[in-house]
C-alpha cells in the first residue's frame, strides 16, 4: 500500500477505537437509548446525501423487508447491546471483546456461507486461540460481579450481531453499495430508537463534555468513518481495509487508558493479542494460483 493508504489505514483505526471511550463519557449524562440515537442520527445527516448523490438507495429498498431485516441485526441490535453494556464494562475490554467479530463471522460462516469458512488447520487453531482469549477474559478481567458479567456478556453479543449481519449482507446484498447498506442501518436506527429514546431523555441538557462527546461519537466516528472505509476499499481492496476491524481494539485500549484512567490488565493484552491473532488465522483465505 502507497503511505497514504496506510495513513489512511491508521486513521481509520483509531477513529474506530476512539467510539468506545466517547460512548462512555456520553454515558455519563445520557441514556443508552438517546447516545444510539444521536450516533446514528448525526451519521444518516452526514450519509444520506453522499448515497443519494451515488444512487445507492433506490436498488436496495426495492426489497424493502430484506434490508430491513438485515439493518435491524446488523446495526441496530447490536448498537443498543453494545451501549448498554458500555455501562458495566470498560470502553477498553468493550472494544477487546468487539474485536471478537470477525471470529464469529467465521463460526457462522460453517453453516451459513460456506464459501467463507475457515481454512484448514490455520482456521481450526485461529477459532480456538480466540476463543480461549474470550474465556480468559470472562475468567480473569470480567469477574467483577453479575452486572460485569451481563455488560461483558451484551457486548459480546454485539458482536455475534455484527457478525451474523455480515453474512446476511453477504448472502442478501452481496451487488448492493456498501454506501446504502449503512446509509440504510443508519435511518432504520433512527427510526427504531426513535420514541424509546424520546422517553429517555434527560430532564436537564447533557454536559458540555457529553454533548462534545455525541458530535464525536456520530459525525466523525461513525459517519465519516463510513465513508472512510468504502473509500479505502476502493483504493487499496476490502482485504486490506479490513485490517482496521484488527487494529481498532489496540486503540480502544490505548485511549481507554490514556484519558479514562482505565487499567490495562496483562490478561486482557494476552486476550486482546489472542482474540485479534485468532481472528486474523480464522478469517485467512488462500487464494487460487493464477493459470
């Protein structure tokens, strides 16, 4: 990759690791519901008119009931999970255990997307390596309690949505515009938190620090990562893109601890090296020799 891909790269990364820690100083003032919904609701102001200038829309909402369903496993459920899980765990071992996606793509992938499954003996010790980083976590950083365990145990199933509305992505929308499928889960988001977040509100205005944290959070963290992301794919292709998802958790921990004060346990590096190396084993692919 040219330096300004890797730049890139690198940006994106630590843009990605930067949404946990701002998700927990939004929680300081706000309630889960309400941080979804300013996320998402900044990001669809900031997406919308890019996927409509591309005419990424229109194809997918053909089939309005698919997108739908795929948006609401993909985005939405684990959006919520992930934030109110937020409230029991650090931002740092949050974004450990999100790293854990691509390991669960490749589980499913087994049984739902066969032409993504693990490879051979590389996947196989892959799976299991991360796996036994999940464990350690859960036995050794995650022992605080059942409401550390719930907040351990939501995030984690944030990121069997992540994974599982991936191979739905894959199998369901695999010609659409990468642009309209998260420009899609950002408006269905807004629309599905949209009156239980209206509930939530606070009965005073949120910090100065909390608002600034929000902005953050939906415009530069998730919006203009977006676009970001489909940009580098374009670039440099979704194989080396994809090394974001790999380093985004080193960052959540490094700024968990640089401006949180949050403590970096050597349990949760080994589990964060062996959630990341499995994944990365899992998610190898050979590809065919060229005639």
């Amino acid at each position: 990759m040219t330096r300004r891909a890797w730049a890139e790269l690198i940006l994106l990364s630590a843009l990605w690791g930067a949404v946990y820690p701002l998700i927990e100083v939004a929680l300081r003032d706000l309630e889960p519901s309400v941080v979804v919904l300013g996320r998402v609701s900044l990001a669809a102001l900031l997406l919308v008119p890019l996927a409509i200038r591309r005419a990424a829309l229109r194809p997918l909402w053909r089939h309005p009931r698919a997108i739908i369903e795929t948006v609401l496993v993909q985005s939405t459920a684990p959006l919520l999970l992930l934030t109110h899980g937020q409230r029991y765990v650090s931002s740092g071992l949050a974004g450990i255990l999100v790293g854990a996606q691509p390991l669960f793509v490749a589980l499913l992938a087994i049984r739902y997307a066969p032409d993504e499954r693990p490879q051979g003996r590389r996947g196989i010790i892959g799976i299991a390596a991360g796996l036994a980083g999940l464990i350690m976590l859960f036995g050794v950083d995650l022992r605080g309690g059942w409401q550390t365990l719930l907040g351990g145990a939501l995030v984690l199933a944030a990121a069997l949505g992540y994974a599982a509305g991936a191979i739905m992505i894959h199998r369901r929308h695999a010609d659409a515009q990468p642009l309209g499928v998260a420009t899609s889960a950002m408006l269905v988001t807004t629309a599905a938190t949209a009156i239980p977040a209206s509930f939530a509100l606070p009965p005073r205005p949120p910090s100065i620090e909390a608002s600034i944290a929000l902005l953050v959070l939906g415009l530069l963290c998730t919006g203009a990562t977006l676009v970001l992301f489909y940009t580098l794919i374009a670039r440099s292709g979704p194989a080396r893109a994809a090394l974001a998802f790999y380093l985004s958790p080193a960052f959540a921990v490094a700024f968990g601890a640089a401006f949180l004060h949050e403590g970096v346990s050597p349990t949760a590096l080994v589990g964060l090296v062996a959630i990341i190396a499995g994944s990365i084993l899992a998610a190898h692919r050979t590809e065919p020799a060229p005639p």
